[in-house]
C-alpha cells in the first residue's frame, strides 16, 4: 500500500497522530464528501426526492458489504450501530423462561446488559463458558456446555473492547454448527483490521459498526444475516413497513432478505458514506491492511514492552491492533488529556466496559491504543517517547 497517498487522502493526518481507532477512525475526504455531497442534494432537492435520485448508487452499498464478508448481498441489513444490529438480531430470537444465553468472560458490555434485561423480563439464564489459561475462549468447555445446557443463543464478541484479544470464532463455529443453537457474533471490533469471512464463522447473524476499522461516518453500522436464519424466519421484534408489507388488517408479510431488519426511515447521507468507506477499504485489500496491521502492532508492543512503568495487559494467542496497558504515575482522569496535549489520541477503557476481565486482572481501568494501517512507525515512536516521559 501507498501510505503516503492514504494519509493524503485522510485529512485528519495533517492535524493529529490518531491512536483510537477502536473507538472512531479517521475517515477518508471521499467518505466525508460523500456525506456532504449527499446532505446538499436533500438540502437543495428534498429528502425523498434524493433517495429516489441516488437509489443505483445505494444499493451499492449491499455489494460493497457483501464482498467484505464473502456473502451475499441479500444478507446485508443497514442499521445505526453495532449495537443496534446486534439487539436486532437478539431480538428475533423467541426467548421463553429458563432459555440459556452462553456468552464468554469477554463479551461487549451492552450485550451483557441485554442479556441482564432478558432474564429480569422472561426469566432467561445466562451462563459462561471458561477461558483458557491464555484468555481465549475454552472450546472444550464450550462443547461441554453446549452438550449440557442446550442453549437457545451463544453469542461470542470477536475481539473485546478492553483488550487485543481474538477469538477462534471457526473453530467456535465448527462446534456450534453440531448443536441447535444460535450464533450471534459481535465482530465490531474486527470488521476492518482482519478479514472476517462470515459463511467460514458460521454464525447465523454478525454486528458490526462503520465508525471504528472500517473508517465511516459514526450512526452507521450492519447486519449480516445468514440464508439459515433467513430461511427459518427470524425477524425482529418490531418490524416495520420497510422490513414487512401489512398485507390485511390482521397479517403482515416480512421481507425475504436482511433488509427486514432495516427501518423505513434511514440515514441515507451516513449510507452513502459507509458505501465508500467499503469501498475504499476494499481497494486496498483486507489481506494487505493485516499485514500493514501487524507490523505496526509488532513495534507497539515490543516498545511498551521495554518500558519499566508499562505492564501490558492483553491475552489470546491471538491478538490484534488493539493494545491496553497500565502505567504507572497517570491517573484515569487525565490520561486522555495527556496524550492530547502531544497531538496523540488514545482512549481509557473503565471497568464497567470489561467488569468480568477487569476484575480478573485486578484492575479498575487501562490505557487502550489501537493503531491501523494508516498510521506510521514515526507516529509509533512518538507514542513511546511520550509514554517514557510520564514520571511514575
């Protein structure tokens, strides 16, 4: 890749040295134009009128979306965030009282929260499946339960918010597929840093957000729903006339495809935004932004690593562009600023976004720093100078 045209490319370059990716990238000028250009044509032509002009051009955003998860584009749903496609997708699952949700130690804490007002509402129990001693899901564990609990859902984060750890998510889906349960894989963190093939995975719906790896606009995200789930009819809770046509007075007909997940009223602009965003990404290469990933990664934390005030806190045999760690003499609240007043941007992740992990570590919060392939060694460097500077 031509780093020095994609940080042309990328204005936010010439005024920060941004480290948060996991949090919302920088986007490209041809994604913000995109949404500019889009809010000018509603501003001069009207909202509808607009969408009926641009319809060709949005329905690209199905193959765009397809293409980066190996499926197809009759699987793709539009929707706000990861959050929302995920709660989407847990809603159309007919949960009753005593149903068992598996999850892991890691998994995003909105799902957590979810599966909390699951139980208080239907009565659904929600067990944990056992890490091994590098972190990662146990699959053996995960075969036991299965055998044992027969859940209705397992639902599996891809890569945690609080730390660079990656889950097996084919091997998880190797043993799911033997058992009757739904797959709900949570690959926010992941879309766009590695390539996430959703037929390999298995999993009968995948969430995912444009605002992080992917580089769109924030208030866009998708929903990947398999030919499975789509043949044995899940739907959401509330449908609405763009996923369903009221057919009678007392019936409606749900869409064929994904898009029954969608809602009548959308954000075409931020659409139109992640169409491009796909797009871009896709002219590069997924296999080529890993490898850029990993060598930025590999020097990131081989220089904290070296650092006497820095414990790394990531597990998995895996691990990917997202880095937490400790260091001694910054406390939480003024550990974003610090970095800001050096033109640097990271994040803090507190223990209510990894309560089971963090607990685990004995920690109460991290420095998180996620790099992507945009970013360079320089910026990598001036990244440690400035964590040597901080006086324990």
């Amino acid at each position: 890749m031509d780093i020095s045209k994609i940080r042309k490319e990328t204005p936010g370059c010439d005024f920060v040295i941004h480290l948060n990716n996991a949090g919302a990238a920088l986007m490209p000028a041809i994604v913000a134009d995109a949404i500019r250009d889009y809010i000018t044509e509603e501003e001069k032509y009207g909202g509808y009128e607009t969408t009926d002009k641009k319809a060709a051009e949005l329905e690209q955003f199905y193959q765009y979306a397809s293409s980066l998860l190996h499926c197809k584009a009759q699987n793709i749903a539009f929707t706000t965030n990861a959050t929302d496609s995920y709660n989407k997708a847990l809603s159309s699952i007919p949960f009753k009282q005593n149903d068992i949700i598996l999850t892991t130690t890691n998994d995003y804490p909105s799902n957590f929260i979810a599966f909390l007002s699951l139980q208080k509402r239907l009565g659904v129990k929600v067990i944990l499946v056992r890490n091994t001693d590098t972190g990662e899901i146990d699959v053996e564990d995960l075969e036991r339960k299965l055998k044992k609990h027969s859940p209705k859902l397992l639902s599996i984060t891809h890569v945690p918010t609080s730390s660079g750890l990656v889950q097996p998510i084919e091997r998880i889906g190797e043993v799911v597929k033997k058992h009757d349960c739904i797959y709900l894989l949570d690959a926010c963190q992941s879309l766009g840093q590695m390539d996430v093939n959703a037929t390999s995975t298995g999993a009968d719906f995948i969430s995912g957000t444009f605002r992080k790896f992917l580089r769109g606009p924030r208030g866009a995200g998708l929903l990947y729903v398999s030919d499975k789930a789509l043949a044995m009819g899940f739907e959401p809770l509330f449908p609405d006339l763009h996923g369903a046509d009221w057919v009678d007075v007392d019936h409606y007909k749900i869409r064929t495809d994904a898009k029954r997940f969608e809602d009548w009223e959308t954000a075409y602009a931020l659409m139109m935004g992640s169409s491009q965003a796909l797009a871009y990404l896709l002219s590069l290469g997924i296999h080529n932004i890993e490898q850029r990933n990993k060598l930025l990664v590999h020097k990131l934390r081989t220089g904290l690593a070296e650092i006497p005030a820095v414990k790394l806190l990531d597990k998995g045999q895996q691990q990917c562009s997202i880095v937490t760690f400790q260091l001694k003499g910054l406390p939480e609240h003024s550990a974003k600023q610090y970095f800001r007043d050096k033109g640097i941007n990271v994040y803090t992740t507190p223990k209510s976004a990894a309560m089971i992990d963090f607990e685990e570590k004995g920690i109460d919060w991290a420095v998180r720093v996620s790099s992507h392939y945009y970013n360079t060694e320089k910026e990598i460097d001036l990244l440690l100078e400035a964590v040597k500077a901080v006086k324990a």
